[in-house]
C-alpha cells in the first residue's frame, strides 16, 4: 500500500503543482520535489527567476515584496519560458510569513501549471470572435440589405 507521502506527492502531481521557496535578496527561487514534467528543468536546480517570462517578473517581485514584509497578496499568473522555447503559464500561490522566515526575506508559495485553462480561454475567444463576426456579416447580408430595399 502507498504511504501518505506518496499519495500526497501522486496528487500533487496530478494537479500539476509544486511548492515553490524563494528570497528577495538575493532574487533567487527553486523548486521543491515533485516537480511537475513542465517544469523539469527547474527540478535539476535551474533558479526559478532564469524561466520567467521578462515582462512578468515585475508583477511577480510585487508579491513577493507584499509576501515577505508580512502583507497578504493574491495568487498571480504569469509566463515560464521553458527548455523548448515554449510558454508555460503558471498560477503562483504566496504563503503568508511569520517570524523569523518574514525577517529573514525568504518566501514559500504554490506553483501551478494553467496551461490547459489557458488553451481553453483562447479557443473560448476565437468561439466568441467567429460569432460575432458570422452576426455581424448575417446584420449585414440581410437586415441591412432589407433597410436598403425599403
């Protein structure tokens, strides 16, 4: 029978995610184990903040400065650029500090992969976009086309 440690790692997987562990000074962030297939390079000890897509690293210090001076922050989405070239997005979850770990600037948090969530909000939008071009050209075909008759 599988330990608990197994199943919790099984699961964690399953979703995707990963606890992640990180400071401000110095910027630096890894992973610890399991690690999700979509972020195996930063599992072989890569430093996290290497992966981010640039435009997002701001938004992610943000958070993590609000997370390391004891303040709360929402989770935040941002881009991974992963071994291959691709993008990867990611929904990172802050843990709240308490004592000593607030005063010592490290940082614990959550990692989630959203790429499928991601896949599916696009094709919602090219859904969207194709309708209202099929309204907008049937508007056009024929009400205005009845208008112009009248």
């Amino acid at each position: 029978m599988n330990s608990d440690k197994e199943r919790y790692d099984s699961a964690l997987l399953e979703l995707k995610a990963c606890f992640w562990l990180g400071s401000l000074r110095p910027l630096a962030g890894h992973l610890e184990a399991p690690v999700p297939s979509e972020f195996r390079e930063f599992a072989r000890g890569s430093d996290w903040f290497q992966g981010i897509y640039p435009a997002d690293i701001d938004a992610l210090k943000q958070s993590m400065s609000l997370i390391a001076r004891g303040l709360d922050s929402e989770p935040i989405e941002y881009r991974m650029v992963v071994e291959n070239g691709g993008i990867v997005w990611v929904r990172h979850c802050f843990m709240k500090n308490e004592g000593h770990a607030s005063r010592s600037g490290k940082v614990r948090g959550f990692v989630q992969v959203l790429d499928e969530r991601k896949r599916l909000e696009a094709e919602c939008l090219r859904i969207c976009e194709r309708e209202k071009a099929a309204i907008g050209q049937e508007l056009h075909d024929d009400v205005c086309q009845l208008l112009a008759g009248v």
